[in-house]
C-alpha cells in the first residue's frame, strides 16, 4: 500500500529528546515499510526514517535556532506538498491535529488523522462538528470523551520498536520517575511515595521554562531529601538503563493523559508501572501483571510493597503483545484497508 | 458594497489596551459604515461596531481566562463561518494573515488580505508563493520588503477616527514613550535623549511576561533617573491627554515596524514625532512638518532642540489628511471597488 505519513514539524522525526507525537510517528513509519508497505514521511531533513523522506523543513521548528519563524506558515507548506503529490498515495495519514481538513476536504475518504492531544480545549468541538467527514483515530478510549460525537475510525493505542529498550530482568533498587517536571506530572506525589516507602527516586526529567517557577519553588526544595536524585533530561540512549534498573517507574498523573509512551517504555524494560486512575491508565496497565493502578498516596505505597509478586518477564512479553511498533502499525494498516476497500463511511462498526 | 471584514481572534474589537490589529480593524469598520456600506464583522462577541456583528467566539482569545483554549480552531471555525456566508458578500476582507488561503482558494478574487505583521519570518515566503492568487494589500511599502514578488494590489496605511484623540494646542513641557518595554521599542535610547536634553519622559507602557527580564535587568535601573516617569499601560481614554501633553513623542524602533500606529496617535493630538530612521517612518513622517526622522541619539537631541519649530495645528492637519479612518476607508473601497468591477487580476498596474 501507498502510505504518507505527515507527522507535526516541531520536533524531529524521531526526536532527540522529549516529543511523542513525532517519536510515535516514527515507529510507525518504519513499521510499515518492515511489513513490505511503500510509505513517504513529509518531515524535516534531520528524520532518521526507513520511508522515503520528503523534506518540507530544513529542521524542526523547535530546534531551529532562526528568532523569526512560523509555526503556521511551515505546516501549510507542508500540507501543500502533500496535497500537490496527493495522487500517489492510496492513505494520507495525518497527526496534525486539524490544520488540515480545509486543505483536503476534497479527499477526506482517503486520509486518517490521529489526534494526540487531549480533546477537552474549548474551541475543538466546533471544528470536528464542521469537519465530519474526516476519519479519526484516538489514542485511548478515554481521550474521546470531550468529543463523543466526533467520526472515530478506532482507537489505536502507542506502539515502540521492541528493539529499542532493553529486557532488564532484574532492577537495581530504586524507583523511577520520566517525563516533564509539571503539576500536571506531579513528581511532588513521586517523592512522597519514595519518602513513605524509605526507597531512593531517580527523576530524569525535563523542565520547560513554563515551568521553572514551578520546579524552584515546589519540587527543588524536596530534592534535599537524600533518598532523591535528579539527572536532568535524558535520551533514548540512556532511558534503557534507566527504566531497566527500576523498581518500578511511578506515574503519578494528575491530568487526563491520552497515552503516556513512559508506560510502555518502563514496560519494555521489564518494569512494572504504579500509575494513578487518570487517562488512558486503564487502558495500558493490567494490575497485578505489569503494574498497580491507584488512586491514593497509601494505595501506590501498598503498591511499591506488593511490586516482588510482579514477573518483569511477563511485563515485557504484555509489551511485545500489546504494545511493540508493529502491532501499532498491523492495527492501522487494518483501518487503511477498511479506508481503500470501502465504499461506505469508514465508521467503527463497518 | 456589501464588506465582510475578518478580524483575529485575540484581541477584542477594539482592543481595551493593547492590539493593533483589531484597533485598526474597528476604525475600517465603523468609517465603511459611515460611508454607506452594508459591513458585517465576524467577531468574537465583546465588539463594539457599528457594522452588523457576527459572533464567532464568545470572547476574545487573550481575555478569555479558560486556561485551555485553541487559537487555531477557533480561527478555523471563524473563517468556517464566513465561508458558509460568503455568498452575502461582495467583497471579503481578511485581517489574518495566510490561514484563509485554504478554505477560500475557490473564491481568491472577491477577496482582500492585509498582512499586519512583520514578514521577514522564515516559513512566510514558501506560501505567498503557493498562494499567489489572493491580492495582498501592505501597511507600508517597506514592509513589502521580504515578499517583492508577492501578489500585492496596493498599500495602504492606517487610519484612526478623527474623534478619538483631542488636538491639544499647547504642550506641557514633557517628552513621551508609548509602547511595549521591549528591546525592539528601545526604551532605554527614549531615556537617553530625554536626560541628554535635561526634559522629563514619562513612560506609558505595556511589560509583556516575554519581556519581563529585559524590563528588570535593563529598563528598571534608569528609572532611577528623576526625569523619567513610569505609568504603566494605558487606555484609549487617557491617551488622548498623555499624547496631547507632550513636546514630542519619541519613536526610537530598532526593528522594521510595518506601520507604528502610536506615531498617528500622536499626530492626532498635535504632537510631533521624533522617530528612528526603520520600517515604515519615512512614509509617515514628514520630516520638519510632522517630526524629524533621526539616525542616533546626538541627530535626536538636536530635534528635540528643533521642536519650537514645529506647529502643531499643521500637525494635526496632516493627520486628519493623510491617517483619518476616513482616508482609509476611501483607500480601501477603490481596491474593493477594482476587485468587483475587473475581470483581469487584481494588480498595482490595473
């Protein structure tokens, strides 16, 4: 099949450090083009890709040092590209949110989009309202719920290269927290755990400029807590040996997450998760086979306890299953299928 | 003539403080309906017109205190709205940049765009180019710079309603700075000259959170300096008073401003301009009539010293001329008048 993958410009393809959508896109590309498929990926010049590669950026925007830029006027370039080369492809599959549907509403029954963001901004319902004709694809069933009326195709949940990460089959006594030092990740809730529970906390962590005062004057001050240790932002190269020689990792969110890849990416590693009831949790942990979900400080305190009756081999065979890039990637040629073979609205229950 | 007129969507119409675009939008608007035309605004809902009212939001997006909001989406379903109206209009006049070129590709010629902005950002030049359809209308030539081989059918500069600002014949021996504290605006070089001249400078001025930094690092230490007053931001309502004050208003820009709406503002109450040679000031500035045009600080002291020469009746005279909101509009209404009666394109030279 003729697949185009058009993937945000903001980041690279994959990125180098922090940015899901692009990294998802990535695995996905080069799961397609392992399973025999001809895909084209329109992204910035620095993409590492098995596709072929259609620059429609020197670099991403992000990590464009240029002061004078647009956000808007590279990604309508870049839509115009697709659109210009739109008849060789039998699947245009966006993950550009919506800036595009003005630009294919002639074609909406050749293209997916998948939405990576949460959905409960005001100002989104008007726009899937005047756009129905686009096919839509969530992350989870619980990213959904502020669009319920919206035309989803499926839900497909976040795959990873399996080769990515490392098995680690044994931990080396701590507990781990990735992502963004935000509220909204609540690390404050990772130390109390690791405190109540006497077990040392790695944070490898991002902290975005939104969120300095933040970090100086919530988290910073509890990092003179000796059990706690924090090593800044890390990059695929070392988050194998990171999520692999923890206990667990702590996912403590306080926010409707739509996926969280870290859940998966501990999974990989063989490590369990301790996730709060929030987003997608549900969807992605099976307790008491990778991991614990809760909804308390006490209930993820009982879960560090009871984290010795977990078999890490069994977690990284659920990734393999669940979660590895081509079984994303099986999943989404299933819709694309069901898009060039139908001749009837591509809805969930064709 | 039956005008839609398509404002951003950040600002109110007009603006309580600070937004140029908007206010010039809302000048346009009401001086077209004084002239007998049939204007709709697509606006969000706090506009004050006297054009028939669109809403398209419930609020402007910067006063609209839901912390999770979408300006994309709600730019695309007010360019949705006028589209689904587009019939009603004889002419549709957009304020927002490129991202109509889409959605209004099929119907390029009964439209108008004037670009606000800067245009020397990267990315920018790429979609005038793919879009070379829709006539673009420049606030200065100079600002044409970056994009000479855009589609630009004229330029035309801003208006303000004669009424807002009161002439003030005689001024009360200060200096003004009007504007954001910003490294671009040069507040520090306002500084200079006011205590190289030994006058007083009052200051009005608007501290982005961007600019927080330079204000406290840079800015904040001159105003030690007992010549310089310090009044924060201000609204239309006393502006008229703090112009109409000043000896001169000082336009020291290190930047290309597109236009420099403050310099009109200022001419409206009598007052001269003392403006840095960039952007658009040599096509605003009439250089011993309106203010003097000035390339350091030494060529700025000595106009200081050349003010008592000035008249500031003439002053205002040229304003109502050349910046009344009547002048535009006329302006307006012969490109408007060239879109619907030609059947050839719409060029500088038809």
């Amino acid at each position: 099949m003729r697949i185009a993958q058009v993937p945000p410009l903001y980041e690279a393809v994959p990125p180098r450090l922090y940015g899901g959508t692009e990294r998802v896109v990535a695995h996905l590309t080069d799961a397609l083009v392992s399973l025999g498929h001809d895909v084209t990926l329109f992204a910035s010049a620095e993409a590492h890709t098995a596709a072929k590669l259609a620059v429609v950026r020197d670099q991403a925007i992000r990590l464009d040092p240029a002061p004078l830029k647009s956000d808007l006027a590279a990604h309508l370039f870049q839509l115009a590209e697709v659109r210009r080369r739109a008849d060789e492809f039998d699947v245009i599959h966006f993950h550009t949110d919506m800036i595009q549907f003005p630009m294919f509403e002639g074609m909406a029954d050749k293209t997916l989009t998948t939405l990576h963001g949460r959905l409960d901004l005001k100002d989104l319902a008007q726009v899937y309202q005047r756009w129905p004709q686009f096919p839509l694809v969530s992350i989870s069933d619980d990213q959904r719920r502020p669009l319920p009326f919206a035309n989803w195709a499926a839900t497909v949940h976040h795959g990873m290269s399996a080769g990515l990460y490392d098995f680690s089959p044994r931990a080396r006594g701590y507990l781990a927290f990735l992502g963004r030092i935000s509220p909204e990740k609540r690390p404050d809730r990772a130390i109390a755990i690791a405190t109540a529970t006497g077990r040392p906390l790695r944070i490898a962590a991002k902290v975005d400029n939104a969120d300095r005062t933040y970090f100086e004057d919530e988290i910073e001050p509890l990092m003179a807590n000796p059990l706690v240790d924090f090593i800044g932002e890390i990059g695929d190269a070392t988050k194998s040996a990171f999520l692999g020689g923890a206990e667990a990792l702590l996912f403590p969110i306080d926010w409707p997450e739509p996926f969280g890849l870290v859940m998966i990416e501990a999974m990989a590693c063989g490590t369990p998760v301790i996730a709060w009831d929030n987003g997608s949790v549900r969807e992605v942990i099976e307790p008491g086979l990778t991991g614990f979900i809760v909804r308390s400080e006490a209930e993820a305190v009982a879960a560090v306890e009871r984290l010795p009756s977990l078999d890490r081999a069994a977690i990284r065979a659920r990734f393999e299953e669940r979660f590895s890039a081509t079984a994303m990637a099986r999943r989404y040629l299933q819709i694309y299928e069901r898009l060039t073979h139908s001749a009837t609205p591509l809805t969930e229950a064709a």
